[in-house]
C-alpha cells in the first residue's frame, strides 16, 4: 500500500491495513521503535503517537484495553480517548492532549509490541514528538525533566546520570553491515527541547585504518538525523540546509526534502591550508531572509575547528541567523564509543563554542574515522 493508495480507502480500513504493516515490521525489525519509525517514514502524515499504536498492531479498542490491561484494570478508558489523543497529534485545534501519566502508560502499552509480551521501553516524548510544544507547559516541563529509572529485565545499565543510557543493538538487517550497539546521549539543545538522541555506534574492525561507509550505512545515518530533528520537541522550519563539501551537501539535500518542505540548499566547500582550512569561491549562499533559520550538514566532526570557523563565517554573512548542526559521525576520545557524555566527543568543546540552537548526531566513530560512499570530499 502507498501513500497516495491509502488516503483512497477508508480511516478504518487504513487503520486496519497499518496495523498490520506495523505487526510485520515488529516481526522483521524485532522493534517497536523500528517500526514506528518505518511507518513515519513511508507515511508522513501519520503521527508518532499513532505511528507507535501500528507498530504494537493494535486498533484503538485494542489500544485501551491494554491500556487498562498495564494499570491492572484500576481505569476503564475506552478506544474513544485513544482517538481524541492521536487526532490532538494530527492536526492543530483537534481532539484533546493525553496527559503525562496517560503517556506514560501508552509507552508500557505500546512497549508490550503486537504479542503483548516484550519490554522494550519507549520514551514518552518518543510518543508525541511533532506535537510537543502543543502540549500544556505543566506536561512540557515534566517531560522535560523526565528520566527514566527502569530498565527491562537482562537489559542495559542505566547511564542516565551521566547524561547518557545504553540501549539495544539496532535491527539486525542493518547491523549486519557496520552499525554497532545504540545509545541514548544527551546533546545540547533548545529550550525545552528534547536533549536526548539516539545515536549508534561505528566499530572499526580494523584500527587505525579508515572504515570505509557502505550506501546502506550513509543512509542509516541520514536517516537516524531526520527523526532527531523530528523528535526535537518542537517543530522546525528551515531557510536553508547548507553542506559542508560533497557529503555534507548530500545529507542536505535529502534533509531539506525530508524534513523542511524542500527548503534552499547552500554549499559550503572547503579548502585545506597549512594553518587551517579556507572556504572556496564555488561556495554557494542562497539569499534569505533578515533572520534565517540554517543547518549546516556535515560528514564528521573530529579535533579542528572547522565547524567553528563555517558558523563564524555563516554569522557574518546572515548575522541574525538562527544555527543549527547535524553531523553524521562525531570522533570519541578513546576506543569508548558508546560514550557516557556529550563532552567525551573530541569535537564537544568547538561544537560548544559554536553556540548552535541545537546539535543532531548520527553516529559516533574512533580515530581515524570514517570514509563516504564513493569517498565524497
């Protein structure tokens, strides 16, 4: 079924076809989470709150009643609720907003999968992550300092208090090629902004040799960055992607599709030197707005600044703008790379300083790093 398919058939009759799409995603991805995501992806209009609901193969009768089924039975909600939340999560000035132990709730609900018998946890800001800012500033700020004590059994240790959580190995279609184990970081962020994003791991099987990217893993990686800028807790609109040299430009490209209606593409190419790097005339700068909204793409971030010189650079030139970063692989201090903070990436301080709205990261790598597909400059 494709999009332009489904929106032909019947609410009830998509929802139907959905929720069994999201029982065999579980089935091939072993992941609620995954098939959440799957379905956001081949479906843009369908919210995550509903997305996660597809994803445990469940109708919205079925929802409540396991709903009521995770308090014990101590509450009677009905499908009707289900529905007046995941239409709140559709459309602005309908259906009504689930309260936080309501969500809390949906995550053991929906964390149960298709059988009722898993226990993968699921954030609640997971759950609601386009609509966010349009819930009540009481359910924001608890959100917001939300952490989760609780880990399924024979899972991860918690890392929560230093500011980061282990979580399960990816899909196993992807982590056949390079994708390592996944875990939770806390980045910097905008003000009630969602810190925490998932990132994995790139394990080199062959140290201080270059790991050289598969199309299947660059992808992966663009794609992981498009559902944190989703799930940021507040909606963003872009003037302008701009790629940082060829790979950098491809991680836009596919960005401003994705995520920001098509929005202008800038370039960025650099120029080493011997005391640094310098930007080429073939740059190119779209015109914009007095105060613009950017993200600047890039491959990798390692020990030298040179995301700090591009911001300074693009400041000067849009000096009202509003600066974002999405980065696909970010260098760890030693051979550690699921990390336990932010300020253990060699590249924490320069992408501090930068002073950016808000940090995306795909992935985390060790020394030497990481090699494009078809080695993009």
């Amino acid at each position: 079924m494709n999009a332009r398919t489904s929106h032909q058939m019947s609410p009830q009759a998509r929802g139907r076809e959905l929720a069994a799409q999201g029982k065999k995603l579980w089935t091939e991805l072993g992941s609620v989470k995954g098939a959440a995501a799957e379905l956001m992806a081949r479906y843009p209009d369908v919210p995550s709150l509903q997305a996660y609901r597809y994803a445990a193969g469940l109708s919205q009768d079925q929802a409540a009643a396991r709903y009521n089924d995770v308090t014990g039975n101590q509450t009677s909600l009905g499908g009707t609720s289900v529905n007046a939340w995941e239409s709140w999560a559709r459309r602005r000035g309908q259906g009504s907003p689930p309260p936080m132990s309501g969500l809390l709730i949906l995550c053991a609900a929906y964390g149960r999968g298709p059988l009722g018998v898993a226990e993968e946890s699921i954030s609640p800001t997971e759950l609601i992550a386009e609509a966010y800012e349009r819930l009540p500033i009481e359910d924001q700020l608890a959100l917001k300092n939300y952490t989760a004590d609780k880990v399924p059994a024979g899972g991860p240790t918690s890392a929560l208090e230093h500011g980061a959580m282990r979580s399960q190995p990816p899909a196993l279609h992807i982590r056949g090629g390079q994708v390592g184990p996944e875990f939770i970081l806390t980045v910097p962020t905008v003000e009630y902004g969602n810190p925490d994003v998932d990132v994995f791991t790139l394990p080199n099987p062959q140290p201080g040799r270059l790991i050289d990217l598969t199309w299947e893993t660059f992808g992966y990686g663009v794609e992981r960055l498009s559902q944190q800028i989703k799930n940021l807790g507040k909606r963003l609109d872009m003037d302008i992607c701009f790629g940082v040299n060829e790979a950098g430009l491809v991680i836009a490209t596919f960005l401003a599709s994705s995520r920001f209606s098509r929005c202008r593409i800038g370039y960025l190419r650099c120029n080493k030197m011997r005391d640094g790097i310098d930007l080429d005339g073939a740059s190119f700068y779209p015109e914009a707005n007095e105060s613009p909204t950017i993200l600047i793409c890039d491959f990798e971030v390692k020990h030298a600044d040179v995301i700090g010189y591009l911001a300074r650079q693009l400041r000067s030139r849009y000096p009202k703008a509003e600066l974002y970063f999405a980065v696909f692989g970010a260098m760890t201090k030693d051979r550690q790379l699921d990390v336990d903070s932010f300020d253990d990436l060699t590249g924490a301080r320069i992408m501090r300083a930068a002073e950016f709205e808000a940090i995306f990261i795909a992935a985390t790598m060790s020394p030497p790093g990481i090699e494009p597909p078809l080695e993009l400059r």
